[in-house]
C-alpha cells in the first residue's frame, strides 16, 4: 500500500524507517534457503555434533579443548580426550587422587590424632576406685 510523501516524512520524524523489500537477488537466495529447508536438507555437521554431546560425562570431567600433557604421567592426550582435574593442572582420570568418603576421612582424621599423641574423652585415665560405685570416687586433682 502506498503512502504519502507526507506519511513517510511523519515516519521518519517519529524515527521509523520505512519498510524495504529485498532485491530481487536477496529474494532469490530466501526462496532456494526455504526449499531447501523443506527438501530435508540441513546442516549435517550440527547433527553430529549434537549426538556427540548427547551423551553426558560424569562430573568433574570434561573433553579437552585441545591437547596437552598430563602433569602426573607425563604422557600426552588429545584434543576431545576424557580430562579431569589433577593435582598440577589438567590430566587422565586416572592420574587424579581417588576421592575419599566422608567416613575414610573422618577414620584418617582420627589415626593421625591417635599417631600424633591426642587423646580422646573415653581414653582419659578413670577417677573411679577399683571396686567402687561411680558415686565413691575420689575428687579430680
């Protein structure tokens, strides 16, 4: 539909620009994109991509970027291998120290204050008179 000159300039004043339509080039190249769209064709590079990360790692592991050396090995890895976090930097999951559960670590914790001297309430020496009731014992020193 037609506009005026004068609607146009009213546009313009209230900052919009006038519709443009493609040329005739542009037109052509959306039509042959939009069969093609409908023909199936599409990007197969992207399919494959997205299968490749269809396919979640466990956490804490990533694919590397690019390659590198393991900093506990010292062997080589390539880019798109399984990587983890290792105590000098990027490396093999099985360079990486094993995680311990919270139970090791509190059984750890304890061994190393037993070793290291620490004494714990129960290991305290008793007040209690040999052959005595707990109410006979005699005052802390």
């Amino acid at each position: 539909m037609g506009q005026t000159p004068a609607q146009k300039a009213a546009k313009a004043a209230r900052g919009q620009q006038p519709k443009k339509r493609p040329g005739k080039a542009q037109r052509e190249a959306i039509k042959r994109a939009q069969a093609a769209k409908k023909a199936g064709g599409g990007k197969p590079a992207a399919k494959k991509t997205a299968a490749k990360k269809a396919v979640p790692l466990p956490r804490g592991l990533l694919r590397a970027a690019y390659g590198g050396t393991c900093p506990a090995c010292f062997k080589d890895y390539g880019k798109g291998e399984v990587i983890t976090k290792v105590t000098g930097g990027w490396g093999h999951p099985g360079c990486a120290p094993r995680k311990l559960s919270a139970a090791e670590r509190e059984f750890a914790r304890n061994k190393a204050r037993i070793e290291a001297g620490e004494t714990f309430r129960g290991q305290k020496p008793s007040d209690w008179r040999l052959g005595s009731s707990p109410s006979s014992t005699r005052p802390a020193r």
